[in-house]
C-alpha cells in the first residue's frame, strides 16, 4: 500500500486503509503505543490523480508512524543499486524496534521485503503474525491466457517464481507466531492441521456503520413492493479485469429478457470509465445504468450503499474473484450484503455475503421474475418475512438454478421397434446450436456449409463472434443473410484469443441470450469442423431411444501430413468438447460448464454422478473432420498438452492415472512429446498445489472411477458406475 507524505506528520493513503489501521490501532490499546507502518511512496502524479478519495492520517495525533521505503514506481534494477541498502536498513531498525511484526509474503521475488521483515523478527526473538490475503498460484497461468505473459515467462513462473513464493510460505507456517491464510485450500496446502495457521476472513466495520431501523425498512418495503426497482450496485475501480462490463451486459440482458425494472449505480474511477459508458450507449441502457464519482470510505459511501439491494462483481481474474466475493466485507451494510437482517437492536446475525457474476452464469431477471411473483405480506413482522425471502432470492443468484423438468417416462417397457416409432415421431424436437469463435475464417465456411445441409437443421443457431480480426466477421454476415436461423452476436475484441474458460465464457453470452427451456436439446460447436449430413439426426435419435443419455457426440478425426484421416482417439464415456450435444434437463441440472481448461471432462463425470450417462459414438455417420487437432494450442502442441495436464489436476485426476494416460498418448502424435508435456503440466500444478476443483465428493468420485478403470479397463468400469448411479433415476430406466 503506497502513501504521500503531505507534512512532517501526515500521510495520504487509500481511504479504506485509513479505516483498517484506525480500528487496529484502537484494538491495540493500551498494549501498544503505536503502529508503524512501513511502505513504498506514491509518486505525485498517482497522487494528483487519486488524491480526492484519499484518507489522511495525522501521525502524532493518531499513534499511526509511516516509515518510507522505495519509491513505489522503482524498477527492480534501481531497487537494488539505488535503495536496497536504505530499504533493508530501515527494515532491520524498525524491526529492532518493534515487540510484534506483521508482514505478509513476498509475491515479488526480486524484490523480498515482506519475507526479509519475517526472517528479521525471527533472528531478533519478535513475535509475528503473516498474512496472506490472495490464493495467487494460478496467477501465472491466467496472465498467459490473457496474453501478459508469453511461454517462457509462463515457464520461468512455474519452475522458479512459484515454488519460491511457496517456500516462503511453507517457512512462514514453521517459524512464524500466527498465520493468517484467506483459503480453506491455503490452510490445507500449507497449514498440515497446525493449530497457529488459521482461515479468516476480514470485515473491517463498526456498530454505529450499520443500517438504521428506518432504512431497512424502506428497504424491505422496496423489495416486496413490484413496481418499485431492483437497485443495483457497483463500487471500486473501473479497471478492464474487474469486469464491469459484465455487469453492464448482465443489466441489459436481465432488463430485455425480464422486463422488471432495475438500475445500476457504478461508483468509483479509473481509465475504463469512457469506454464503460460507451458499453452502455451500444446497449441502450443509459437510462438503467449511472455513473458516480469515486468517494472515499466512510459515511459519504454508505450513503450511497444503503438503498441498494444487490452489490454486482464480475472480476476476470481468480484472484479477483476470491476478493470480489468477500469485497463486501468491507462495507457495513447488511441490508445489502447479509443473508439474513439486523433488527432495530441488531440481534440476529447472519454470514457475511457477497455477489460475484462469475462469467455470464448469473440470470438476475430471474430473481426480478420471482420479485415480481411475490405478493406483498402483510401482519406483524411482514416486512422481515419479506425481506428475508428476497435476501434468499438474491443469494440464489450465485447459484443460477434452474433447472428443466425431466422428460416424462414411458408407462409400459417398450420394445426396440416401439422406440424407433417414437424417434421417428420425435423428430420434430427443437435443437439450439451456441458457437463461440475467433479468426475462425480459414475453416469456418466448411462448418457453416456442413450445418446448412443437415438433415435435421436447427431451430435457432447462435454463433458468438469473441472479438475477432481476420475476416470471421464478413463471412457471418454473408451466412446470416442466407440461414434463417443463424443469429450473430459480436463481442469487443480481448486482444488475443482465450482457449479454456475464454471459450466458456463466450459460449454463456449466447446461452444466456436464449430461452433454453424452449429447446429440448442444445449443442456447443466449434467452428473448425466439418460434419456429416445425417449428424444431428443421428444424435437426437439415440438421445430419445436412451433417456438416461444426457451429453453425446460423434468422433472427430483430423487429416495427417498425407492427407489421411487420423482418430483422436477419445475416449467413448465423454462427449467431446468441440461438439457437445446436451439434453437441456441435463445441461441445467448439472450447473452448465465450469470455466476452467477441463470444463469437457468436468460436465461429463458431473453427469455420471447425478446420474445420467455420456457417450461419444465412433459410427461412419458420427463421424466429423476436427480442421485443427485437438490440444495444439495457438500457442503451439507443447503449450496446448501442458495446460491440459494442468487441468486434469484441478478436476481432481489421481497421479497414477494421470501417468498411465501420459503414457498412452506418448505413442499418439506429436509422439513422445504430447504425453510428456500433459504429464509435466500436471505435475507442475501438484508440487506448486494449484487449487483443485472445489467439490470435494465430485474429485472423490472422479478417482473412484480411474482406479476401477486402471484395474478393470474403461469399458467395465463406466458400466459399473453407470449401474451404480442409475438408483438416482429409476424412473428413466437403466
């Protein structure tokens, strides 16, 4: 945390440090005299720019002694010939000084003054406490799919950065008084079950911060009231990987699809803020979104907070999304972040919570759908009742349930030929294909031709152009003025192309432009393939002859140097990802995609688990041309196979499987090569302990499964699971 120096004795710093050191400093009374706080400076141009939201802090008054390090907008090389000698001796002596340290870890490993402050107090006997607020080991990997950091920055991260700031922490929880880790995961990783390694979280508030009675209540009014809008809120930078935008999208899309009324409040500043509002005059939502000046924490900011209902965060970052989820905790406001309200003498207290739009999964017209519904209740207590059910409402917007009927079952067994009758009957079901795509223009004519001459066409065909450059852009225009059912959507252009969660992402902008329970059956599919005439038809016939098959798909093959047709050699219990064919029951029952690399392995163990099967059919008329194979990357075969190693360990892939898998694809092309850089992917992702997918019954599940499939073969074990899962549907046969 940077501050400016305006006097002998005070400080300007963010406004909501002011605010944390203030409380620490009275908490430590009468222990301690003061608290020194030690920190790089704010150059004066980031002062002229910021120093209207900044907080001040009168040293002497106030206990609060700043001792100045580098400058903050110090290069790594100046650091070391110009200040390193005046850091690290100012370190030693206010260390020396100090009874009680308080430090984190050092994330910049050029640079170690947070760890050499930890190491200082050990040799000195100092109490210490070390905090670390940010799970950052997937840091790397996000600023490589984002396009900030090439191949060998990416690999110097994870062979040398990374298990350094683990080392440090790993000496941090040994020699360390108290650890303070912001992740169940982190405690696990580096905790071992030691009794002064704690999880926490920080709220940083005061009693008399509260929501008055009076407030509350006109708030619980509004919420039960119909015509009255939904009052949203944004406040922080706007800065592009906060993802404010999202937020913007979100309100326009809840706005058109609901009708409900709503608005957006955006407090804050930052050098997005022109391109925000120009966001908003593209979508047409001047009217629901406004935008207001940056204020500093206190008074003046909640009052702005407290009549809103629904705080909004969409970072694009995981370590942001961590913090946005708990970004609430800063501001004391229960009526907006509290699943459950603070009566007039504040005696029920609930968990803290707050709203991240993870992606574009979030459907607030849904809430405004039941906001709408709800009566107003009446009698004693009504506006609590009322409140409380809305509170409920909006956390459910984390959770974007909604889940579609199952189909209806047969009532009498039915023979084969009973079943083909009834597929023929059933042909007239509706199907909705997602595309996402970029610079897609060298194959995908083949795609949109091979589509335009199924047997069974689309009812609608939604192709999400993420931002392309070349021409993808012309050719769909073209396309959209021949096929009826083909809809364009363009998204602003990220700068580069984003595989995995990037896919994910823009296959949910048009997901979430749809009404998908108006469709039995839905597909993601990319735009790089080439598809036999009969291959919808195909699919839709087995998924109504089997209805336990939620998720299925053909085979994709790829041409060779000599022009040969090459298998993928995909396994036949998953539906493969360029191509996924869903019953939309199915899609929505198992909470959609994840946006991590692994999103096509994840849904399909996610739909054995609840109880439906997934198939992949290797059949003449089921099988498509892949135009670009399958893990190459546009960073190249070895970049592609790395990051799929790595997300094999978040889904929770055991060791051995993963080695006998590697093994396998060792003899598939590029030989050698391909498996050993999925098995070095993730083993690199195990001993830097990136976090795993968070359910821990669904990774149990998972490598229940690859151990009876190492022993038995993959064939039996599926059917095992299959017969073992199929008591969570009786009714749909097994």
């Amino acid at each position: 945390m940077r501050f400016h120096r305006l006097a002998r004795a005070s400080v300007a710093v963010e406004s909501a440090f002011c605010e944390h050191l203030r409380a620490l400093r009275e908490m430590l009374s009468p222990q301690f005299t003061h608290l020194t706080v030690a920190a790089p400076t704010m150059d004066p141009a980031q002062y002229e720019r910021d120093h209207g939201h900044l907080g001040r802090i009168d040293e002497e008054r106030e206990g609060i002694r700043w001792v100045a390090l580098q400058p903050g907008n110090a290069g790594r090389l100046a650091f070391w010939l110009r200040y390193s000698g005046v850091v690290f001796g100012r370190l030693w002596r206010e260390v020396r000084r100090a009874d009680l340290v308080h430090s984190g870890t050092s994330h910049d490993v050029y640079r170690p003054i947070e760890s050499t402050a930890l190491l200082l107090a050990k040799l000195f006997g100092k109490k210490t406490i070390c905090v670390v607020d940010i799970d950052l080991r997937q840091e790397a990997s996000m600023n490589h799919r984002a396009g900030r950091l090439g191949r060998k920055s990416l690999f110097l991260c994870r062979s040398v950065y990374d298990p350094l700031r683990s080392l440090q922490l790993h000496g941090a929880t040994r020699w360390c008084s108290l650890v303070l880790l912001k992740g169940r995961q982190l405690c696990r990783d580096f905790g071992r079950g030691r009794a002064h390694v704690k999880y926490f979280l920080d709220a940083a508030f005061s009693a008399e911060h509260l929501i008055s009675s009076r407030a509350l209540a006109e708030k619980t009014r509004a919420l039960a009231d119909p015509a009255r809008p939904l009052e949203l809120v944004y406040f922080g930078r706007l800065t592009a990987y906060k993802g404010v935008d999202r937020c913007i999208e979100a309100v326009a899309r809840a706005s058109r699809l609901s009708g409900a009324p709503m608005r957006l409040a955006i407090i804050g500043a930052g050098e997005d803020a022109e391109r925000l509002k120009r966001l908003c005059a593209q979508l047409g939502v001047e009217s629901l979104v406004g935008f207001h000046a940056a204020l500093p924490f206190g008074p003046l900011l909640f009052e702005q907070l407290y009549p809103c209902h629904l705080l909004l965060a969409a970072p694009q970052r995981r370590h942001a999304a961590q913090r946005a989820r708990r970004h609430g905790l800063r501001h004391p406001d229960p009526g907006l972040r509290h699943r459950v309200l603070l009566g007039p003498r504040g005696e029920r207290r609930g968990r803290n919570r707050a709203l991240a739009l993870g992606g574009e999964d979030v459907r607030t017209h849904r809430v405004l759908r039941r906001k709408q519904a709800s009566p107003p209740a009446s009698g004693a207590g009504g506006h609590r009742v009322r409140a409380r059910e809305h509170a409920g409402d909006l956390a459910a917007l984390a959770r974007a349930v909604d889940a579609g009927p199952l189909r209806a079952p047969s009532s009498r067994a039915r023979s084969r030929a009973d079943e083909q009758k009834e597929c023929d009957r059933n042909m007239t079901a509706k199907y909705v294909i997602i595309s996402p795509c970029r610079d897609e223009a060298a194959h995908m004519r083949r795609t949109l031709d091979s589509v335009s001459r199924q047997s069974a066409l689309p009812d609608l065909w939604v192709v999400v152009d993420d931002g392309s450059t070349d021409e993808t852009s012309s050719i769909l225009a073209e396309y959209a003025a021949r096929l009826p059912y083909l809809r364009v959507i363009r998204r602003e252009d990220r700068g580069r192309r984003s595989v995995g969660p990037g896919v994910v992402e823009a296959f949910y902008v048009g997901y979430h432009g749809i009404d998908a329970r108006a469709f039995d059956y839905l597909c993601k599919l990319d735009l790089d393939l080439e598809l036999p005439p009969t291959y919808f038809e195909s699919l839709i016939r087995r998924m109504e002859a089997e209805p336990r098959l939620g998720t299925c798909s053909g085979k994709p093959y790829y041409p060779d140097a000599d022009g040969r047709l090459v298998s993928e050699k995909c396994g036949d219990e998953m539906s493969v990802g360029m191509t996924k064919f869903y019953r939309t029951a199915c899609f929505q029952e198992i909470g959609g995609f994840v946006p991590e690399v692994m999103w096509d392995g994840i849904d399909c163990h996610r739909c054995r688990m609840l109880g439906w099967t997934a198939r992949s059919f290797d059949e003449p008329e089921l099988r498509f041309l892949h135009l670009r194979a399958m893990g190459s990357s546009q960073d190249g075969m070895w970049v592609g196979r790395w990051r799929h190693g790595s997300g094999q360990w978040f889904m929770g892939t055991g060791l051995l499987f993963m080695t006998a898998s590697a093994l396998y694809r060792t003899t598939r092309p590029p030989l050698l090569e391909g498996g050993l850089a999925m098995w070095l992917g993730y083993v690199s992702s195990m001993l830097t302990r990136k976090p795993r997918y968070p359910d821990a019954k669904f990774r149990s599940f998972v490598r229940r499964y690859q151990r009876e499939s190492l022993f038995l073969g993959k064939r039996r074990a599926i059917a095992r699971v299959e017969n073992r899962q199929s008591a969570l549907r009786p009714q749909l046969g097994r």
